[in-house]
C-alpha cells in the first residue's frame, strides 16, 4: 500500500512534480482518470499559489484507506504571509498581484472537501480531499483475496 | 522543453509535447507573438493533446496568446483538449474565450480556413 509523499515546493519545476505524483496516488486508489485530472488541476493552482505567494512550502500527499470508501488527501503548507480574510479568498475574483483569484475557489470545486487555515505572518494550510466509493463487489473480493 | 512552432502556409501550428511548466508556457506565447509577426501569419493552431492540465494560469495564458494574435489579425485555435482535461475545465469553470477550439488538427485547419477566408499550402 502507498504511504504519504512528500513534495518540496520551491519553483514550477516543482508544481509538475506535485501533479504527477496526485495523479500516481489517484492511480494507485482506483481513482478514475477524470478524478486523477480533477485532482492534478487543483494541486497544480495550490502549489502555484505557494510559489506566487509565499514563495516555498510543501505539498504532502496521503491515501485513506476506508471500508466503504477511499480518499486521497492533498495538504500544501508553507509559511508565508497568510491570508488575512479566507472567506473573501474563497471568492470568484478576489486575487491580488497578478492573479484573477480564480485558484482557491476552482480548487473548491474540483474537489469534494477544501478547507484553508492561515495566519498573518505564519502561513497558509490548505487541505483538500476527494473520495471514492467502493462497492460491494470490490470489498467482498478484497475479502476473498486476504482470507486466501 | 520548449514547445516547436511549425509554419504551415499562413498558419502556424504549436504541437505542445509534454505537461509544460509555468515559464514554458509563457516562452510558448511570446515565441508565437513574435513569429505571428515574423511570418505574417493568419492563424494559429495550439495543439494539447499532450497536455494533461489546463488550470487557470494555462488557460489565462492561451486567452492571451488568442488577444494578442487577433490584434495583430490573426485567429488562434486550440485542437486536441482531452476528455478529462474537458470535464475538469467545466467544473473549474474556467471560460477559454476568445479561443476557438475543434477536435483535432484536421478540424482545427478547416475552423482557421472558415475564419480566416485564407488558404493554405495546397491552395485548397
Ligand atoms: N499560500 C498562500 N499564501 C498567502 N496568500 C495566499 C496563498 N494562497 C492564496 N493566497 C491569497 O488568496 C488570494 C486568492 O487566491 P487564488 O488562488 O484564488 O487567486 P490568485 O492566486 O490571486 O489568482 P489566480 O489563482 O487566479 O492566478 C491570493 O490573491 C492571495 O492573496
Ligand atoms: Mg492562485
């Protein structure tokens, strides 16, 4: 089973990687190539938003391993500047600088959970999620292939 | 790696090959600003086959290219957007205006020639 993966994030060299390793563990969870896209789209404007923004962080990548469902969970830290008003970040059209604040709001929906926690002159954690449901049939072979 | 712009009569066609980078993608619009003028072209082709990404930096950076080239009179198609690639941009919401696009290069020439009244090599 694939463990968590780690991703330093300095330059867009770095974003490339972050996206090729979500779509591998998106992969590896069964994921279908739509989610695995899903999933590399977002990862690829949150780990810009860490190189625009706040210059470097860290993107980690973990699966959850559920019995009805599985999850890959995507957390891009860094200690940057900080939002002061996430709320407002979270909108259609609040960017600064050279962005059109399309990036945190996309990330929303291509994904089923995002949530963002920062602090002025600490930094940023985003933490996004996306789930796939496994059906019986795919829990009752798994079963079949332990007891064997 | 950069992004080879082929001249094929009064179009230009950029077959992307690979997941670019931010300053990839950003070479590839100004190399295309420079040669729409160089060679008088009259539409451009980008091709994204390849590409496995359109977020919105890379969307953003198309719609310039596109602005850019009609300024100076040419029209920009964009051919090859994959299924997934597709999905993802509607549920982003990510508009690609003023772009044309078409399924592949065959459409993508025959939409530039629509356009563009032109005529390419073959004098079709
Ligand atoms: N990691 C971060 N550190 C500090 N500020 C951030 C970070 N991520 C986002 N922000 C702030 O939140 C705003 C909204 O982010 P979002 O990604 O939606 O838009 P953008 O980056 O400005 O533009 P776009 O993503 O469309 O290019 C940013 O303009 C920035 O002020
Ligand atoms: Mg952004």
């Amino acid at each position: 089973m694939a463990d968590e993966r780690r991703v330093p994030i300095v330059s867009d060299d770095d974003m490339v990687t972050a996206r090729a390793e979500g779509r591998a563990l998106a992969a590896h969870l069964g994921f279908s190539r739509t989610d695995a896209t899903l999933v590399a789209t977002a990862i690829s404007e949150i780990a810009r938003n860490i190189v625009v923004h706040a210059h470097d962080g860290e993107i980690v990548l973990t699966p959850v391993y559920g019995d009805s469902r599985y999850g890959l969970v995507v957390v891009a830290r860094d200690r940057g500047p900080g939002i002061p008003d996430v709320e407002a970040a979270m909108q259609d059209g609040y960017g600064s600088s050279n962005g059109l604040g399309l990036g945190l709001p996309g990330a929303r929906r291509l994904m089923d959970e995002l949530h963002v926690e920062s602090e002025v002159g600490r930094g940023t954690t985003v933490t996004m999620k996306k789930w796939r449901d496994r059906d019986e049939l795919e829990r009752l072979r798994e079963r079949r292939s332990d007891s064997r | 790696m950069s992004v080879p712009i082929l001249k094929q009569g009064d179009y230009l066609i950029a077959s992307i090959q690979s997941a670019l980078t931010d300053s990839e993608v950003l070479k590839l619009r100004d190399d295309l600003a420079d040669r729409v003028g160089n060679f008088r072209s009259r539409g451009i082709v980008i091709d994204v086959t390849a590409v496995d990404v359109i977020d919105s930096f890379v969307a953003r950076s198309l719609q310039t290219i596109a602005s850019t080239a009609k300024l100076r009179g040419a029209e920009t198609v964009l051919v090859g957007i994959q299924p997934d690639v597709a999905v993802a941009m509607v549920q982003f919401e990510l508009s690609l205006d003023p772009l044309l696009t078409a399924l592949d290069l065959e459409e993508g020439i025959a939409a530039l020639r629509r356009s563009t009244g032109g005529v390419d090599e073959d004098g079709r």
